[in-house]
C-alpha cells in the first residue's frame, strides 16, 4: 500500500538520528501507519539486540505494549528464540497457560519456517 510505504521512508530517515527526534516526528500513538513503521524503526535501531529493542520502545511511551510487542516480534523472528534473553523469558508467567502457549507455539512456528510441518495447529 502506498501510503504505509510513505510512512516506512519516512521512519526509514531517522536510524541514524537522535531517538527523541524520532520519537517526535514518527509518532508513537496507536494509529496503525504510525505505530507500524514506528516498530519497524525500533526493531531497525537494534535488529540484532532484542533487550535493546524493548527497552527503546518502552522509552518511547505512548502506545508503549503495542509498539514493543511488533517491534520485539520482529526481533525475536530475526534473531531465534535463543537470542531472546533468559531473565526475559523467565518473568513470563504461566497463568492460564500463557507462557507454555507461547512456547509452543514460538515452536511450532519454528517448525513451519523450516518445513518440519505445515500449519498443524490445534488447540
């Protein structure tokens, strides 16, 4: 779509300036052709730190758990689950399953990248 390219240039020509610059001139807000190419800016400052990403995108503000969960998915699909820091994964509790959920389901996803299975899932 043309205008989320517009926004995506224009979030691509603040990598290499100042953070709060971007912070200001991108958007943080919760309007998705803000708060997309605005992860994707995150995600790009750091692509191979998925503790920097996060941290960045909470300095952020604004619509702070949207912004760092794209942003970090992004990461953590670039760089494996292994690149995501243990004391990170260790907070994640488990009520209602949530972190076996996500486990299992970052395993699976896995699976399907690397044609181990295709889209089997079940609840």
């Amino acid at each position: 779509c043309e205008i989320i390219n517009r926004f995506l240039i224009h979030a691509k020509n603040y990598l290499n300036k100042n953070f709060s610059v971007a912070i200001k001139n991108i958007g943080v807000g919760s309007y998705v052709l803000k708060s997309v190419p605005f992860a994707i800016y995150g995600f790009a400052r750091s692509p191979f730190n998925f503790k920097e990403t996060l941290e960045n995108m909470i300095d952020a503000k604004g619509d702070t758990d949207s912004n760092a969960a794209m942003a970090c998915a992004l990461s953590g699909a670039f760089n494996g689950f292994s690149k995501i820091p243990h004391d990170l994964l260790n907070k994640i509790q488990d009520i209602n399953g949530g972190k076996s959920y996500i486990y299992n389901l970052a395993k699976k996803l896995y699976e399907v990248k690397n044609g181990k299975i295709l889209w089997n899932f079940k609840k």
